[in-house]
C-alpha cells in the first residue's frame, strides 16, 4: 500500500514538474524570440493589406475605363476640358440627328400688325394658313420674301409694306407684318387713242386704261380732260370711272 502511495506521489511530481518546465521553457523562447509571433501577428496584417491594395488597385482600374486619365504633361484641368468637349460633341450629333421641325395643322399661328403712320400694334390668333403646312423654317421664309413680292391687293390696299418672321417652332409661329397708311395721291385724266387714261401725279407714269370714250362725256367735260384733268384722290377717281364706264 505503501509502495502505490509512492509511485502515485512520484507521478504527480513528476506531471507538475513537466509542465512547469513547459511553461518555463515557452516564456524563455517568447523572452528571446520576441519577434517570432510578432511576426506572425505582422504577416497576418500584411496579408489584410495586399488584398485592400488589390481591390483598390481594381477599383482604379474600372474608373479609368469611364473617365479619361490625364497622359503626359496632362493636369486634371486639361483632363475635364477634354471630357466636357467630348460631351458637348456628343450633344451636337444628337441634336443634328433629332428631326427639323415643320408647320403642322396644329401650329399656333400668331399675327401681329404694325401700323407705321399711327403707331399702334394689333396682335391676334388665327388658323394657320394651308399653304405654310409641311414647311420647314427657311421654306416658310421664301413663303413670307414671295408674299411680299407679290401681296394681295387687299393688303396694298390697307397699305402693306413687309412681313417678316419673328419665332418658329413645330408648336408656334409668330409673323409681323407692317403697314403704312398711302399718302394721299392725285391722277390726271388725259386721252389716249379718242380713250381716257389716267396718269399719276408726274402726269408721265401711267396708272391705268379705261374704256370710256372722249366723245361720250359732256362737251365741257371733254375740254377739260383733254387739257388734263386733275383728279385729287383716288377715291374721286373711283368715283369718276364708276359714273362714266359703260
């Protein structure tokens, strides 16, 4: 009994002393070697490092297809300059490429008449005109140059003197027209061929050809048309080819 109380004293002792060398003998490497773990703590961190540096590195990689790098002697100014200029070209095909507007059926069709003699502007709305649908801008200008070539005698009448286009688009157009009221102007009344004619003032401008005959008028009436008859106004005139046209 004795002899097991021994052998089982010596075996604890001899555990207990195992592991105090154990241990004695880590803390004397871990003195020594300092760095050894350090290390290990350190390649761990390093590892952590090179895979941020990786990903940013990837990163930059990605943004540099999107956005032009400045090469060279390049700043960042340059870089944007030429970014935006790259943008506006781009801006400039999709606006030469989008359709060229024209007058529709639904165009508003805005007219504002000017009078020159009185000063006064008179704006309204009408329908838009079927002769300017389908036109594009310049064909409604070379419309507006050949109206004004050529006017309706309405419009000499009210004393038409040009057109012009002020705003275009497919949703409005705008047009200006003048006016200035005609001075007031005399004829002659003179015979051509046993015809009365009418002359303007210079009495050397022909105004126009009537069909009444010399000898159908009143004897004074004659004698004066034949020395020239002044008219005042074209509305005495009027008067006068109205009362003697057959």
């Amino acid at each position: 009994m004795k002899l097991v109380k021994r052998i089982s004293l010596f075996m604890i002792l001899s555990v207990v002393m195992l592991g105090l060398g154990g241990w004695g003998a880590l803390k004397a490497e871990e003195y020594f070697y300092p760095h050894r773990y350090r290390h290990g703590t350190e390649q761990t961190g390093t590892e952590e490092t090179d895979g941020f540096r990786q990903s940013v590195s990837q990163l930059a990689d990605v943004v540099s297809h999107v956005t032009p790098v400045p090469q060279g002697g390049q700043t960042d100014e340059t870089a944007k300059e030429q970014f935006i200029d790259t943008e506006a070209e781009d801006q400039v095909i999709e606006a030469a490429a989008a359709p060229e507007p024209v007058v529709t059926a639904d165009t508003r069709y805005l007219l504002e008449m000017v009078d020159l003699s009185k000063g006064t502007v008179t704006e309204s709305e009408e329908t838009i005109p079927v002769m300017y649908i389908g036109l594009n801008r310049e064909e409604l200008l070379e419309a507006l140059s050949s109206y004004e070539d050529n006017p309706p005698l309405s419009e000499l009448e009210q004393g038409f003197e040009t057109i012009e286009l002020t705003a275009f688009s497919k949703d409005r157009v705008a047009v200006c027209k003048y006016y200035k009221e005609p001075e007031p102007q005399g004829f002659y009344l003179m015979v051509a061929d046993h015809f009365i004619v009418v002359y303007e003032e210079d009495r050397s401008t022909l105004y126009m050809n009537t069909d009444i005959l010399l000898e159908r008028l009143p004897d004074a009436l004659q004698r004066e048309i034949m020395a020239g008859k002044h008219v005042a106004s074209e509305k005495e005139l009027y008067l006068f080819l109205e009362s003697y046209s057959s």
